[in-house]
C-alpha cells in the first residue's frame, strides 16, 4: 500500500490567498483525521471524519478553516483567507474500521504551509 | 480539557537505556499512544496500552497505570537512529497529544 497520500509536500503563500490541501487515505481505512503541528502548541487535532461524515470540527480554529470528505478516498483542508499564523506542518492520517479507539493512526508525510 | 505532560528533552548515551514518563489528566480514557517523530517527518505508530501494566515490543516497552495517569516508554540499547521526538498520546473519543519529548542519542 503507497500509505496516507497528501499534496502539496509545501506550500508558500501570501496573507489573504485560499489555500486548499489534499489527502488520500489508506484503501479500506474509514477514518480521516486532519491536524497541524507548530512549535508553539505542538501537534492539535483539527477535525476527524468516519465514514466521509465529521464526526468532530472542534479543533477547527475558526470560520476560515473548511474540510470536506467527498469520498472515501479524498479528503480537502481549506484556509481562506489565510494568515501568516496558519503557518505549520499539516498532518492527514487515517485508521482502519473498528473503534477509533484500538486503532492506531497512520500518519501522511504532511504539508509544510508558509503564509507570508 | 486535556492535560498531558512529558519532559521536554533526554540525552543519552548509545546502547544506554532512557524512560520517557508520561502523566495525564483527561475527561475519558480508551488507551494510551506512543508515537515516534524523527525530524521533518510524519508521526509512526510505537505502542499502544489499555490496560494497566508493561508492553514489551523487541527494544521498546511502555507501561500504564490507569489510577496514576502515568505511562512510560522504555527505549532500551540506544542506537543513533533512536535519536527523534516521542509523542505520548491519550486517546478519549479522539488522541491528545503531549508536545513530545526529544531524545538526543550520542555516540
């Protein structure tokens, strides 16, 4: 299996663009889960999907951040507008059926967001 | 909330041994996550405790105690390539995750 597969590796942005970035899980896994990783506050759970459905948005920051889950095999992080401190590591992982409890996640390679 | 606690930085020698400690203080409890990050690179999956007592996996071993809210992981024979960040994380509904503790292997 080619693992969790996210685009892009990195991304570099002005203040105020749209940015969207893109997961594709592991075949088979029905959860999604999306984080971001700074030095400041370390790695934050932002949203979580079973089933293509969110489960749970309470980590989404604010209004400007979107994820939508349109199959099983796709999954979009948007920020818009962004901001300089949207910048972080942006993590997309997805585990197996069963109880997200038992089950560990595996991790995409992130995506390296840089707002200017 | 969540409270999860671990010692911000270890050095230790090669083929020594290191315990990373682990407290925690959250709403619900379904296990606890051990997660190793070397640098520039995604979080991989180390170990997983539910119920009290140690888990061995070949150099690793993590322990839990459900009434302490305390866990470690044990790295045991040191090699360089151990040197990274590990992340404990406590799973409710959803992980948590500590900020990490990063492991500095010298030779």
């Amino acid at each position: 299996d080619a693992g969790v597969i996210q685009s892009p590796r990195h991304e570099v942005t002005e203040m105020g663009q749209e940015v969207t970035l893109r997961c594709k899980p592991i075949s088979g896994h029905d959860y999604l889960f999306w984080y971001r990783q700074t030095m400041m506050r370390g790695l934050e759970l932002l949203i979580y999907f079973n089933n293509n459905v969110p489960i749970d948005d309470s980590g989404m920051p604010e209004d400007r951040f979107s994820a939508k889950m349109p199959n099983a095999s796709f999954s979009t992080l948007k920020i818009q507008p962004s901001e300089p401190r949207d910048s972080a590591v942006y993590f997309c992982a997805s585990s197996m059926p069963g109880s997200v409890s038992v089950n560990e996640q595996f991790f995409g390679p992130g995506t390296r967001l840089t707002v200017l | 909330g969540q409270n999860i606690d671990q010692p911000t930085e270890m050095t230790a020698t090669e083929g020594a041994i290191v315990q990373i400690n682990c407290t925690y203080q959250t709403s619900g409890f379904n296990g606890l996550f051990w997660y190793q990050q070397h640098a520039g690179e995604a979080p991989t999956f180390l170990s997983y405790n539910v119920l009290d007592g140690l888990e061995e996996k070949g150099r690793f071993s993590s322990f839990l105690s459900r009434s302490k809210g305390y866990s470690y992981l044990l790295l045991k024979e040191l090699q360089m390539k151990d040197s990274a960040s590990y992340l404990c994380a406590v799973n409710d509904y959803k992980l948590s995750f500590g900020a990490g503790t990063t492991v500095t292997v010298r030779a």
